[in-house]
C-alpha cells in the first residue's frame, strides 16, 4: 500500500509531530507499505518517489506545502502524525476531507471540538462528567476576581503541556498567564485537583488500559513527557477493578460527547475519594517512543506496528464505504 505520512507543521508542537512521523513511518515500512514522509509545510514534488523521506522545512510560509495535497492524492491513503494547530483542530483534515482522501484518526468537525479545551468540557459538564472549575481569560482582558487559588494555567488550545504553569498567588498567576498567552490569546484558567493522573486512551471503540503518571516535581510537563524515563508511566495502572473500570468508563463517554471516533485520550485526575475529573481530550495522541497511547496499546497486546496498521486500515475502510 502507499501511504504518505504527514508530520511537521508550524505548531508549537512540532518537533513532537516530527519524532511521531518518523516512527510511525518506520513502523509502516516494516509491515511491507511503500512510505513517503513529508512535512505539511514543506514544497514537495508531487511524483517523489516511494520509500522516501522528503527534507523537512525549517522556514514557514503557509500552513499547507505546494504539492502536498496533489502527493497525497496518489496515496491509498494519509497517516496524520500531526499535533497541535491545524493539523490537530480539524482544519488540515478538513481539506483532505473534501479532497476525498484517505487520512486517519477522527473526522474534522470531532478534532475542532476536542481541541477547544473550554467548549469539551461544557460537552463533559452538561453530560455529567465532572471537569475541574475554569474561566476563560482573554489576552488585554480584565482578570474575572472570582477565581481562587491554586489555579492552572493553560492555553485554550494547546497540547504537550506547552504553556501550562500553577499560580497559588497573584503574582503566579500574572507570571502564568504571560506564559500562556505567548501561544495564544485565549487562556483557561482552571481549579486545580488534586490526586492520582491517569490517562486512559480509546482505540476504534475499545478503552485501553489506563496508565498512572507519576511525574517528576509532580507536574507532567513537556518535559516529563518526552524526555525518557523523566516520568513514571504505570500501565497497566496498579488500581482496583472498579477504579479500572470508572476511569475507561469516563475516557470512552468523553471519546462519544466529541463525536470522536477512530482515537483519542483522556487525561483524568482520580482524587482521594475516588471522583474522577476529566481534565481534556487529546484527539490526535502522540505516537513517539514516550507517548502514552502506545504504551496503553502494549499493555492490551497491540505492538507500535499493528497500532499503526488498525489506523490506516480504519482509514481506507471509510473511504470505501463512503465510496
């Protein structure tokens, strides 16, 4: 099969879209598949020749490279190794969507609503998952005085933990929302929960293990993320079948309320007497060598190559039925 995976972009979370491509691309190769990888962003040559690896660019122009549509065209299909932006809220999906291509993950309209952190959680809340308490804060904005500490900061739309910070005072939280708003200009400002993290990932319908996350300094951040062994990643968790069974309850009804269909993630804080908050949704999970979502996979039995392989086959199926 030719697939041509899709990474890079201009998002703040591009070097983690880049480790992810090339992982999936290798993985893909060894089933046996003709792979290009490509970044979004770069010029390609619509006939680049299969078993490639196009340069990945270094100076943005434009969200989407000339020829890269025309590229994917003569795929079979499109393996989206892209995070944060618009290769996460649903607009490159989009595209590739009236285009009739094949690309995996969740349709467009699901991944905008799971990349809006505000308007997921009024979906989970109205729905009767709790979510921590938050506000919306606007940058140049006066700051809503009914906020209580500790609070956590965080972009709207952000991902990887780029641009998260706690304040326990006013100070803090000025401090946190420069931070946040150096990414982009709708920042959540959320009460924080305190107890066990969990994430808990759902691939094509089914909940995986979830997996416990012990971080370094106690706050899973880029770091603790992507550097190995920064953090502890129990899988599966060491919790009681109910526990289990609770947090893959609340990770497949969030998964439902955003209309998500072939993966997602949901990060959960499980507080000492036993309520689960559902922090966010993460529609288009990592797939490097430290991401959570694969290890949750091996915990079920499913190895790198064969999560790689049930996406791009769900993939071609859609396009077949809607054919």
């Amino acid at each position: 099969m030719r697939v041509l995976v899709l990474c890079g972009g201009n998002s703040p979370e591009r070097e983690v879209s880049i480790a992810s491509g090339k992982m999936v691309a290798k993985a893909l190769k060894e089933r046996g598949h003709e792979v290009t990888l490509a970044d979004v962003c770069a010029d390609v040559d619509p006939n680049a020749r299969k078993n490639s690896e196009i340069p990945l660019k270094t100076d943005f122009k434009g969200t989407v490279g000339k020829g890269v549509v025309s590229l994917a065209r003569r795929a079979d299909a499109v393996f989206f190794a892209l995070h944060g932006g618009a290769g996460e809220n649903g607009v490159l999906k989009a595209l590739f969507e009236a285009n009739g291509i094949a690309v995996t993950g969740n349709g467009s309209k699901a991944e905008m609503l799971a990349m809006d952190k505000s308007l997921s959680k009024l979906i989970f809340r109205s729905n009767g998952l709790k979510t921590p308490k938050w506000t919306v804060l606007k940058r140049g904005k006066p700051i809503r005085q009914e906020l209580c500490f500790p609070l956590v900061i965080k972009p709207n739309s952000g991902g990887s933990s780029i641009g998260v910070s706690f304040a326990e005072n006013g100070k803090e939280l000025s401090d946190a929302l420069d931070g946040a708003f150096l990414n982009e200009d709708t920042v959540l400002a959320e009460e924080k929960i305190v107890g066990r993290e969990f994430s808990v990932g759902v691939l094509l319908g089914g909940a995986l293990p979830p997996i416990e996350i012990i971080a370094d300094g106690g706050f899973y951040d880029y770091r603790n993320k992507y550097v190995k062994d920064a953090a502890k990643e129990i899988c599966p968790a060491k919790i009681t079948p109910r526990e289990d069974a609770a947090l893959r309850k609340a990770a497949l009804l969030a998964h439902e309320l955003l209309g998500l269909t072939d993966i997602s993630r949901t990060d959960m804080i499980m507080t000492e007497t036993g309520e689960i908050f559902v922090i966010e949704t993460n529609a288009t999970p990592g797939m490097t060598e430290t991401s959570l979502l694969p290890k949750e996979a091996a915990a079920a039995g499913i190895g790198y190559g064969e999560l790689c392989e049930r996406l791009l086959q769900k993939a071609l199926k859609r396009k077949k039925d809607f054919a």
